[in-house]
C-alpha cells in the first residue's frame, strides 16, 4: 500500500511540474538585464573618438552582460564634459538602465570648477578603459613661419588653438606647453568633440588642436596630413606606475614635447609649469575612460556589469573588432583600479593645485572686444 502511495506523489508531482504549474527553486532567477535597455550618455558629440569607443564597447558589453541587454548610445555634449555627469548623478534612474561612459574631469574636482556638483568616488564606478595618447597638430599653409615641426610654432605671430574648454586636461596640459616654448597663442573653446574640432582646423577657424592618437591616425592622417594641410607637432605620453612618461607604441618617430623643448630652449624642461603638466598626464592619462553609475545604483546591476566588463575586453571578438574599427585594442581597468585612478589627484601638491587654478581662471576669461573708434 505505501508503495502505491508513494508511486502516486510522484506521479502527481510530475503531473504539476509538466504543467508548468511547481516553481523552480527561486535560486534560479532570470538575469537582473534581461528584457531591459542600458542607456550610455556619453557626454562628446557623435563624431568624437569618445563616442567611437562607446558604441564599440556597447555592442560587445551587451554580448557579454548576462541577459544581453540592449544598448544605446546617447550623446549629452556641453558644460565640458559636465552636462553629461550631472545629469548621471542627479537623474538618471539607479536601476542600471542609466550610465555614463567617456572622458571624465578629474581637474574640476582638484581646483573646484563651477558647476561640479559631484565627486566622482559618490558615482558607482563600474570600469575603465586605457585609451590611446594624445597628438598634437597644426596647419602649416595658414600659419606664417614656415612651419616644419613642433619647434616652428615660436616663430608665428599668433596661434589659435581650438578644443572644448581650459577646464580640460587635453586642453590645459597643451595651451601651457606653448606657453613653456613661448609661443604666443590664443585659446579658441566651445568646439564639442574631436570631429568639430577637425572640422575647424579644417575651415581655418583655429590653427591647432589636438586628437587621440588612434582617432588622429585614422581620421586625420587620411584627410589633412596627406593633403599637407597639417603635421604633427609633438605627442603627450602616458605615465606608467612607476612615474616616467611613456611615448605611445602608435606613434613611433614622433616627437613628444620634452623633445621638442629640449630643441627650442636646449635643455630639459622643469619649473611649475612641467610640474603641472606631469599631474595632468597622471591623474588625467591614466584610464582616461570611464564607465559610472549614478550613486546608489543597484547592486545587481552593478555585480552584472563589473562580471562581465573585463571578459569582454579581453575577448577575442572585441579585440578583433576594435582593430577594425580603431585600428588598436583600448585596454580595461577594473572598478578597483578605476577607483585607484580617480583618487590619485589627492595626492597633488598645493603649490601645483594653486598653479593649475590660476592658470585655469585666467584662459577661461571671455576676451574683451576691443571698441571700434
């Protein structure tokens, strides 16, 4: 009789599991992405290198993240830089559907930009990536001097170099190298990524600007260098863990600015001025990209995107795909090491922090019309 009754409860068990009508254990839940949507606001235009990268770490993030969520790239330029983090730390929803990727403005919370209403450890710091250094160019038809290389600059009248604002490292760490060779120039803000400020080298509005080295290789190299309209002037290493400036393997026999300084004044350069710009390409070029949430951003969220962030990275498609794309591989830096990154301005010297803000509130001054007689 009990092995009737036995054979019945199982019977029946099976009868109600078929049916769909017995849960699973509530271990095994769906993934927190799967079904939603995640937002990147990238806060550059949708030409600029940044947002390249945005679109090609989306699709294979997406691939990657459990439940392979969709992702979409919205760009939010303006404020340099700040729009964009603002509005991820104040508004966007923290169920991980809403997070940032791009430049961030580690300057702004060492000197106290206006309009930072943040710190970047309060965001939910999700992952960075190493991308390539910077290159600076110049137009040599339009520049009087006769302009052959980064040393030439010194004879023109006047340099306008465009880029978004002073309040940027890419900016800054650049106007205050042509002040170190004494050229004489004129800083040109408001143009919101690489792909406007090309552009504006390109319709002779300023003489000088600066790109990423991938994005210079690919976008300008084609277009202005071959038609000789530009060259390149000096490039702006990285530093590595142990403090020295390391030139970029994509750019092999260009000069970096310590070269071209040793050419124009016949030693080494030093003084406040480098010292400022050795802390820029600290804690500016070191995982220059970053991916955040806003503060309090669900855990489950944030577990699913860090799982998977550096697999993809590392994934033989990825690789493959930004080869084709950028023509190098961007290098992930997980949220510990982002973290690392983002307080390393703490350990700036006064006397530097005091420098950069100066420096800062005197080329972010509108200029004065001079009155017509």
């Amino acid at each position: 009789m009990k092995r009737i009754q036995t054979l019945f409860i199982a019977l029946t068990v099976a009868a109600f599991a078929t049916a769909g009508l017995l849960l699973p254990s509530e271990a095994v839940a769906k993934p927190y992405y799967e079904g939603k949507t995640i937002t990147v606001v990238v806060g550059l235009g949708p030409s600029s290198g940044g947002s390249t990268l945005a679109r090609l770490l989306g699709k294979h993030m997406s691939q990657h993240i459990e439940g392979n969520p969709k992702v979409i790239i919205k760009n939010m330029p303006g404020g340099a830089l700040l729009k964009a983090h603002n509005f991820v730390h104040a508004k966007a929803p923290k169920d991980g559907t809403v997070i940032y990727y791009g430049p961030r403005q580690p300057l702004g919370e060492l000197i106290g930009m206006p309009g930072m209403n943040f710190k970047y450890l309060d965001f939910t710091v999700l992952g960075g990536v190493q991308v390539a250094d910077l290159v600076n160019y110049a137009r040599v038809d339009t520049l009087k001097g006769g302009l052959k290389n980064g040393a030439d600059l010194v004879k023109a009248p006047l340099v306008k170099f465009g880029g978004i604002s002073p309040r940027t490292i890419r900016v800054l760490a650049s106007i205050i190298q042509l002040d170190m060779l004494g050229v004489k120039f004129r800083m040109v803000p408001g143009y919101r990524g690489s792909g406007k400020l090309r552009a504006a080298v390109q319709n002779s509005e300023v003489h000088m600007g600066n790109d990423a080295a991938h994005a210079y290789l690919n976008r300008v190299v084609p277009t202005m260098v071959k038609n000789s309209m530009v060259i390149p002037v000096w490039q702006i290493p990285s530093m590595n863990a142990a403090g020295q400036l390391v030139k970029s393997p994509l750019l092999p026999g260009m000069p970096s600015f310590s070269d071209v300084y040793r050419q124009v004044k016949g030693k080494a350069p030093s003084g406040i001025k480098w010292e400022g710009i050795k802390h820029l390409v600290k804690f500016g070029q070191s995982v220059q990209h970053m991916y955040f949430g806003p503060p309090g951003m669900n855990k489950d969220a944030a577990a699913a995107f860090r799982k998977a962030f550096v697999p993809a990275m590392s994934s033989a498609a990825y690789k493959a795909d930004a080869l084709k794309t950028v023509k190098y591989v961007p290098a992930p830096a997980d949220h510990k090491r982002a973290r690392e990154v983002l307080s390393a301005n703490k350990k700036t010297p006064p006397e530097v922090v005091k420098f950069l803000s100066d420096y800062v509130a005197k080329h972010s001054k509108p200029k004065k019309k001079k009155m017509k007689k």
